[in-house]
C-alpha cells in the first residue's frame, strides 16, 4: 500500500468530516485534521497533501512547510486546550502516508509512560466534539493570520 491509488490517507484527507477526523484547515503543504479520538484532547494530525512516504523523500521546501504546518498545528492546540506538553508522532508503518500525530498530554496524562495514539477510544459527545473542533480552528486561522 505504497502507491497513492490504494491509499486510504489520499481518498479522505481533504473532506471535511471522515470516519476518523474533522477538517481543521488546509495549506499548500498539508491539511490539519481533529481526531474523532479525544483520549487526549485536542489530539490532531498534519498530513501532507502529497502522498510521499518518508520524512526522507521531501525536498527541503516541503520539509519545511510541513514542519511550519505542524508547529502551527502544535500552537493552536495549545492555544485552545492548554496542555502541559505536546508530543510530535511521525510514524507510518501502518498508514504510509507521511503525517504527523499532534498529541496533547495533559495534566492527568503519566508523563512516565509510554506514548500511545490508540489510547481511549473516548469520543466526546458530538457537540462538544464540534464545539471543540470550532475553537481550534478558529486559532489556527488566526496563527495562519499573524504569520502572513
Ligand atoms: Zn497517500
């Protein structure tokens, strides 16, 4: 599942709600997406728009854009939900697309153990879980704002 065809990350990225995540904003590099999965709250991913497979196949342009994407990404979260530190996820070995987890660990989180994006599942009601959704866009867009 190599090729951008078969893969899952290219067919529903860009729409505005998936099985997955919610739409949070896009750029010419990457769109921004809220995980349905709020075990950590204000858990998001960056996905690069491109389907390239490895950190190591960018040019330094799209390695900075895509970085640039996820400190704003990073800021926003902190922003909106304020947690005590924010954990940066590039993996891929199940979903080859390169994208970034964007993961809060808050106050009640252990700081002692190890990291896990599938902790939960805990999905918020889906009004607050659009509520929330809203509040983090609308910080993101200002971020995007005062970066020009
Ligand atoms: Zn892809």
């Amino acid at each position: 599942m190599t090729d951008a065809d078969s893969c899952g990350m290219c067919k529903d990225m860009h729409l505005d709600e998936n099985e997955h995540s919610i739409l949070i904003g896009s750029t010419r590099a990457t769109h921004t997406r809220i995980a349905r999965n709020q075990a950590h709250r204000g858990y998001s991913l960056v996905v690069l728009r491109e389907h390239i497979t490895d950190l190591g196949d960018l040019s330094s342009e799209q390695l900075q854009a895509f970085w640039s994407d996820v400190q704003r990404a990073g800021r926003a979260i902190a922003a909106t939900f304020e947690p005590r530190k924010i954990d940066y996820l590039v993996m891929g070995h199940r979903m080859p697309h390169l994208h970034c987890h964007v993961f809060p660990q808050h106050s009640e989180d252990d700081p002692l153990r190890n990291v896990d994006i599938s902790d939960g599942p805990h999905f918020a009601p889906i009004e607050s879980f659009h509520a929330d959704a809203r509040a983090l866009r609308s910080a993101w867009e200002r971020l995007g704002a005062l970066s020009g």
